[in-house]
C-alpha cells in the first residue's frame, strides 16, 4: 500500500531541490503541493525543482510583487506566495481561480490560504535541522497524493 507519510533528511538545497524535480517529473494538472515551513526552510528551492521536473524555464524566485507567479508550459505551474499578503485582504485576491486553472499549484505559506486550501493535496512540511539541513515530511491527503508518495517512496526508502 502507497505510505501517506514520508520523512526525509535533506542535507543541501540541490537535494531538497531534487525531491522536488521527482515531484514535478510526476505532476499532473489538478495537482496542489501545500509547501509548509519559516523562512528560509527551502520552499522556493522546492518549487525550483518541481518546475525543473515539469520541464519549465524560466527563473524560479519567491513572487515578491505578485501573489501568483505563473511558469508556462504544457502543464503550467501556478507558485502561490501568501507570504506577503494582508490576511484581511484573502478575500479579494480571487487565487482560488488557480486551482481550476489546468495547471499545477504550489503554494507557500498555506496556512494563509484560507478556507480554499484544497482538501486533496501533499504537504511538503521543512523544517530547519542545520545551516544545511533540512527534515522533511510529505504527507498525503487523498489518492492522488498518496500516489504520488508511493511513486517516489522507492528513492527515500532508508
Ligand atoms: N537542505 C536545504 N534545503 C533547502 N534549502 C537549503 C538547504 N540548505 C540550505 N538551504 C538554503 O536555504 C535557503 C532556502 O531559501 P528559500 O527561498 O527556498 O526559503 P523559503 O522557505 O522559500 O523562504 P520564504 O518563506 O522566505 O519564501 C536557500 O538559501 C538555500 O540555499
Ligand atoms: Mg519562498
């Protein structure tokens, strides 16, 4: 049976970053990965490599001006950032439309996503070990997520 939870020691950004090229390689529209963590834990490292394995191009940065980057490609990826934003204003940003936009989501700071944060997600919790280490936990939450775990559990398997 697919595990719903795997934990992982990360011991640079190139390997956080490759977790999440294996993600992306295996993404598909519909998908919503909740990337959990302070700052400076690895989030946009992650989602670095998560439009590496989509096969995109472009720069990925922390959207600073903007609460959505958009990557294009066959399969966009939408990179949600509510760092930034004033939770009285969640209301008005509308970001849920990307969540039925055919793309892919990756949202940072999801605990300020509101109510709209999708049920059917893997979590990519990181926590900060050492200047260069970093435990994360991928938690599924539904099938899909949890398939998404058993395709990648053979590489973190200890
Ligand atoms: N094992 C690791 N995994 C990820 N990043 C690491 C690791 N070790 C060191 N780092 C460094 O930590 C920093 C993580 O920065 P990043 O922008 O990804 O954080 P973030 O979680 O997105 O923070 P923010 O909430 O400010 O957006 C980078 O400078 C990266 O090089
Ligand atoms: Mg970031």
């Amino acid at each position: 049976m697919a595990p719903k939870v795997i934990d992982l020691m990360s011991h640079s950004s190139l390997h956080t970053e490759r977790l999440g090229e294996r993600l992306g390689a295996l993404a598909r529209t519909g998908d919503v990965f909740a990337l959990w963590g302070e700052l400076g834990a690895g989030k946009t490292v992650l989602v670095r490599g998560l439009a590496r394995g989509m096969r995109l191009h472009g720069p990925v940065s922390s959207p600073t001006f903007v609460l959505v980057n958009e990557y294009d490609g066959a399969t966009p990826l939408y990179h949600v950032d509510f760092y930034r934003l004033d939770p009285t204003q969640l209301g008005n940003v509308g970001w849920e439309e990307y969540l039925d936009a055919s793309g892919v989501v990756a949202i940072e700071w999801p605990d300020r996503a509101g109510p709209s944060l999708p049920d059917a997600r893997l979590d990519v919790r990181i926590e900060h070990v050492a200047e260069s280490k970093r435990a994360i936990r991928l938690e599924a939450h539904g099938s899909r997520a949890e398939y998404l775990l058993g395709a990648i559990a053979g590489a973190y398997r200890a």
